[in-house]
C-alpha cells in the first residue's frame, strides 16, 4: 500500500525561479513538484504537491491531512513567523509534519529566526535549497517504516 503524503506550500513559492534566486534558486515551482514526485515514486509515496498563498487555504489543507491522518511536508514561507492559525492547525496532525524551508531562516533577517510552526512539527529541515524537501520525503519514509 503506499503512502499519501502532501507537500504544502505557502505564499510566493509558486513564483519559484524567479523568485530572488539567489536565494530559492532558479528551478521553477513546477520543477519542484516534479522532483518531489519523483522522490516520492522512488521511495514508495504517493505525493501530492500545492501551493497558496492563501492563509484559510493552506490550514483546510491542513485539517484535511488532519482528518485523513496523512504525513505533511510544509513550507509554510512567510507565516512561519506569526501564524497562530498555521500552527493551531499543524496540532492537530496525527501523522508526521516536517516543516521545510529552502534557505536556512536562522542566517537571514532576525524576523525570519522565529518558527511559531516549529514547537509542532516532528522536525524541521532548512538551508539545503530545493533539496530540503526532498530529506523531509526520506524522512517521512524513514518514519513511517520504523515503529
């Protein structure tokens, strides 16, 4: 049986690859969603990538993986920092949540340092580009084979 798993973004990063480069890199949001897919074959998931930029948007999806009790990768970008609503819905996850960030938020502006997502997800993996998702889908796998 494989495993459902949904990688969720945030707002901007479905303007990936022309979103400032030099920091989120130059593959496309499109490309993205193929690597992730492509990762996720190869380890037995069934991954299903979205993007929003929309808050109320993002935390439906949310309570979906919720109630489906489905494993979460999430950027969740700019409302890492202050949203309560994110976070109150991340609590509710059964499943594994491993919140991702392509840069590394800790060596970027100070109001970037705070994770209010971060006190409940499983783990966070961050500063290894498109990459970071790709070791969030390796550990999803990783977990769910363990236990």
């Amino acid at each position: 049986m494989t495993t459902r798993v949904l990688v969720l973004n945030g707002p901007n990063l479905g303007r990936l690859g022309s979103r400032e480069p030099d920091v989120y890199g130059d593959t496309s949001y499109t490309g993205l969603v193929e690597q992730c897919q492509r990762t996720g074959a190869e380890l037995g998931l069934e991954v299903e990538v979205r993007q929003t930029d929309d808050e109320s948007e993002l935390v439906g999806w949310l309570h979906e993986a919720a109630d489906g009790g489905l494993p979460v990768v999430l950027n969740p970008a700019a409302f890492t920092h202050y949203s309560y609503a994110l976070r109150d819905a991340c609590a509710q996850l059964t499943a594994p949540l491993v919140e991702v960030h392509i840069s590394n938020p800790a060596a970027r502006e100070t109001f970037r340092h705070t994770s209010v997502v971060a006190a409940v997800a499983t783990g966070t993996i961050a500063g290894f580009g498109l990459g970071s998702y790709l070791l969030a889908l390796r550990a999803v796998a990783l977990g769910l084979t363990e236990g």
